[in-house]
C-alpha cells in the first residue's frame, strides 16, 4: 500500500524542484532585463544554487541567461575583466550543450554575445596595456582569441604579452600555438581619413573601407602591407625555451627555423648561442665561422671567434682573429684587453715557475732570466691597455689593472699618475 504514495510524493517533488528552477530562471531574467547589480548578482547565484538537477533544456536557458547577467554586470563596471571571461565560458557552455542535444535555440544569440563580449575583451585589453597592466591585457586578448580562434592575431598579442610580463612559461605555451598554426601575421590593412575630424581610421576589409569612401564621408584611402611574422615566432619560442633551460629543444627549433630562413643572421648568431650555452664550443666556432663568411666585415663575429679560441686554450687562432678585431674596428676596447690578459697570464705563470725554484747557482740564474722574461711579457701589455683607455680613459678595471703592472716595472710615476685618476673618477 505504501508503495501507491511514494510515486505521487516522488513526482511531486520533482514537479517543485521544477517549478523553482523556472522561477528562479524567471527572476534571473527578469533581474537582469531591470539592472540593479545586487539584484543580479542575487538572483544569479540563486540559480545557480538549483540548476545542477535541471533538465539539459533549463540548464541550456540558465547558461544563456548567466552569460547574458554576466555580460550586464561587466558593462556596468562591476568586476569587467573577470565577468567578461565568466560570460564567454557561460555561452561557450551553452552552445556546447545545445550542440550535444542537437537543439539551437539560444546559441544564434549566444554567438552574437560571444561576438560582443570578444570586442569588448580586445578593447578592454588595449585599455589595460596604455594603463601598464599587461598580465590583466594578456589574459583578455586569449580569452578574445578563445572565442574566436579564427581572430590569431589576439593570442600572437596575447604571447608578446606574457613576454613583457615575464611570464616565460605562459608565453611558451602561446608562442607553440602559433608555431603550429603556422601563424604568419601577414596580412593587408586598409585606412582612409574621416572628413570631419581628419584622423586617419583603420577597416577591417577594403570592402568596409571602401563603402565609407563611396558614402562620402571617409577620404585619401591607402593600403599597409604588415610582413610575417613567422620568423619572431620561432624566435622568441626557441629563446624562451633556452631560458627555461630546454636548451637541446631550443636547438631543434631554431635549427628548423634556419631551413625556413636561411639568409637570416639573427637564426645563426642564436644557434651559436645555443651551443655556447650548452658548452659545445666546436659547434660554437663552426657557426660563427659560417656566421662570419657570411658578413666578413663584422668586428663583432670577429671578436667572438677568438674568444671562442680562448675557451678552448688555443691562444695562437685567439691572437690571430683578436688582432683581425682590432684591425677592423680600432676602438674595439675588449680585444685590447683579452691580448694584455694574454701576456699577464703568461707571466702569471712564469711567476710560479720562479717561487718553485731554490736557492743553487744555477736555480739563481734561471730565476733571472725568468724574471727577465716575465717583466717584458707585462711591457709587451701595457701598449694593449695604455691603447684601450685611449678610447676609454674612465675604465676603472683597466686603470685598476695598470696599478698592479707599473710597480712591478718600477714605473712609480705612472703608478702614482693612474692611483690619482682612479680617486678623481671615484669621487665624481
């Protein structure tokens, strides 16, 4: 017998969750038709609270009336950025659902908000970035290019964002989702001046632009080619991967990147960086020696060959390509320094050699000819130095350097001359 009144109960009150559900809807609605933003936010969280055991047809009217509450209350300023991201997902939710169902009653108009919440996200976003708040403008232009994946050029905004932040990781993500888009950027932008203000406005198409023109009110149209930017991609994802130290990954991309642009320098230099980082110096040389044959008047890759020499202990090929430096580009302080550094170093050496010797006639006599020896190497480096502060007469390593050299040669003057220039610098 009980059995006949547990079903009635049981449907009764599933008929009441039902009706509450809808009442709740009604005044969701209704709420966000007549803004108030306490009304809102409390009818909101009131629907909330009963739509988990909805049927899908209410959840899928809960979720456009959420987006639509939520749309309202970032249009009234009330948390923008954070309501703006919470409205797309409520509609991104909706037609996800209403697709599953194979029912499109709301999503024609979900779209059409989806359009509008994108706009203002991409607006809000160019906002945030004049204001110096770029994490907050990088967070919007991906939730813009969420919405519309076709828009690419948010998310390449959204990348150089995470960039500016710091946010290597965020960045990396993005940059790899341009890479394997294929992004370019490459693309054709219309403008024609308005009339009546006379400043110049950007179309979307030339289309759009030329109907302004036609009606009249827009003149002077042009065209701006924008390049690609395919290259910068792969650049700054494989930068951003060594910096995080995935090095070896690193190498594989740019490598890549070097058979897309073969004449870019800027791919070269950076795989040498790679093998600098990972300490594989013969690589190192092999690239900046097709870095060099390739530019032959850059001081710069020069230079970089002889230190690379230097690494490897090969001070005859670093003379070799530190003097080459010099001879293109006189004023190239560093090589002055590494030659002088040469000569001190050696001598440093032969010092060691001198306090290993003892006290026998012909250890005396071979002390001498070494001391001999390690004096002229400091006088064959000081011409290096005394040339480098020609060009940078306030260096206080060099300076500093020099006041170690001159009272070993007994050149007292010129020790007491650079100690006084070194306290003339140092108090100004």
């Amino acid at each position: 017998m009980k059995s006949r009144y547990i079903i009635p109960a049981f449907a009764l009150m599933l008929s009441l969750s039902t009706m509450a559900q809808k009442d709740q809807l009604k005044a969701l609605e209704k709420a966000t038709k007549n803004y108030e933003t306490t009304a809102v936010k409390n009818a909101l969280a009131a629907a909330e609270a009963v739509i988990a055991t909805a049927p899908d047809a209410e959840k899928a009217h809960f979720y456009f009336l959420k987006g639509n509450a939520l749309l309202e209350l970032s249009n009234h300023n009330v948390e923008s950025g954070n309501n703006l991201i919470l409205a797309a997902k409520s509609y991104q939710d909706l037609i996800a659902l209403e697709k599953s169902m194979g029912k499109s009653k709301y999503t024609s108009q979900a779209e059409a908000s989806l359009a509008t919440v994108r706009d203002n996200l991409v607006n809000s976003a160019i906002a945030d970035n004049k204001a110096d708040k770029y994490k907050e403008g990088t967070e919007k232009l991906y939730q813009a290019y969420r919405i519309s994946p076709k828009d690419t050029v948010y998310l390449y905004y959204a990348a150089n964002g995470a960039i500016r932040t710091k946010d290597y990781d965020t960045a990396i993500e993005y940059l790899k989702q341009l890479k394997d888009l294929n992004y370019t950027g490459k693309a054709t932008e219309y403008f024609a001046t308005d009339k009546a203000t006379k400043a110049e406005t950007s179309f979307g198409t030339k289309a759009e632009r030329d109907l302004y023109i036609k009606a009249g009110t827009h003149e002077k149209p042009r065209e701006e080619k924008v390049p690609s930017v395919r290259g910068e991609v792969y650049r700054n994802y494989s930068i951003l991967l060594a910096e995080k130290g995935q090095v070896d990954k690193a190498l594989l991309e740019i490598q890549a990147a070097r058979k897309l642009y073969p004449n870019d320098m800027d791919f070269v230099l950076i795989e040498a960086d790679f093998y600098n980082r990972k300490g594989d110096v013969e690589n190192y040389v092999r690239i900046i020696k097709e870095a060099s044959d390739k530019n032959p008047k850059d001081a710069d890759l020069v230079y970089n060959l002889g230190v690379a020499y230097t690494k490897m202990n090969n001070e005859v090929e670093a003379t070799k390509y530190f003097k080459k430096t010099i001879e293109m580009k006189p004023d190239y302080v560093n090589a002055y320094i590494n030659l002088a550094n040469f000569k001190i170093d050696e001598q440093s050496r032969i010092f060691e050699e001198m306090n290993s010797l003892g006290n026998s006639s012909a250890e005396n006599k071979k002390y001498n000819e070494l001391m001999d020896k390690k004096n002229k190497l400091l006088e064959e480096a000081i011409p290096y130095l005394e040339t480098a502060l020609t060009y940078k007469p306030n260096n206080l390593d060099i300076l500093n350097l020099m006041t170690q050299i001159y009272p070993t040669l007994g050149m007292d003057d010129k020790y007491k001359e650079t100690k006084a220039k070194i306290e003339s610098i140092k108090a100004q």
